[in-house]
C-alpha cells in the first residue's frame, strides 16, 4: 500500500505554529526538534496509519495518537479514506487531551 497523504486540520496548524514559536525561544539548544519530531510522526502516520494508540477520551470516531518523545507531545489524527487528518498536538502532560 502506499502513504496516504497527510492533511493538517486549521485547528492542528495553529496548535503546531505555537508549539514551535514556543520551543524556538525557550529551546534554544534544539530549535528544529517539533518540526523533526512532526516529520518523523507524519512520515510514520502516512505509511502505517493505524500505529498510534486508539484515543479513548475522544468523541470523534477513529481518532488515534502518537507519542513525539522527544519533545513530550502527542499528535491526535484520524484516518479518512486515502489521507491521515492531524487533528491535534497536545502536551503530554496536560492531562486528558485535547477535545476532539
């Protein structure tokens, strides 16, 4: 089978535009580690789509994540036909995860 395309909800985009402003001022020593880590967990995602652990505390139907261990985020998605939607980035520690 080959890699789905990997769509990025506006909602997601906006999560990951401020995780990385934040990690680029407050993380000087590693400035590129959320877009590696997000390369890493898209390129996964697009070519094993059901990898991620099943989210539980979601409403949405079908809707997975995955650990970026590096920088303690996980990326919420849900596969939808031939493409894989980001749905969210979340903090690992912040609990219950996002509202999906």
């Amino acid at each position: 089978m080959s890699a789905r395309l990997v769509v990025v909800t506006a909602k997601a985009a906006a999560e990951i535009e401020q995780v990385a402003e934040w990690w680029n001022t407050n993380r000087p020593a590693a400035p590129d580690a959320v877009r590696e880590e997000l390369a890493r967990a898209f390129a996964l995602v697009a070519s094993q789509p059901r990898i991620g652990a099943v989210a539980r505390n979601a409403r949405l139907g079908g809707v997975r994540r995955v650990h970026l261990g590096r920088i303690r985020y996980h990326m919420y998605y849900r596969v939808t036909g031939r493409s894989v939607e980001v749905l969210a980035l979340w903090h690992a520690s912040r609990g219950s995860g996002p509202d999906l």
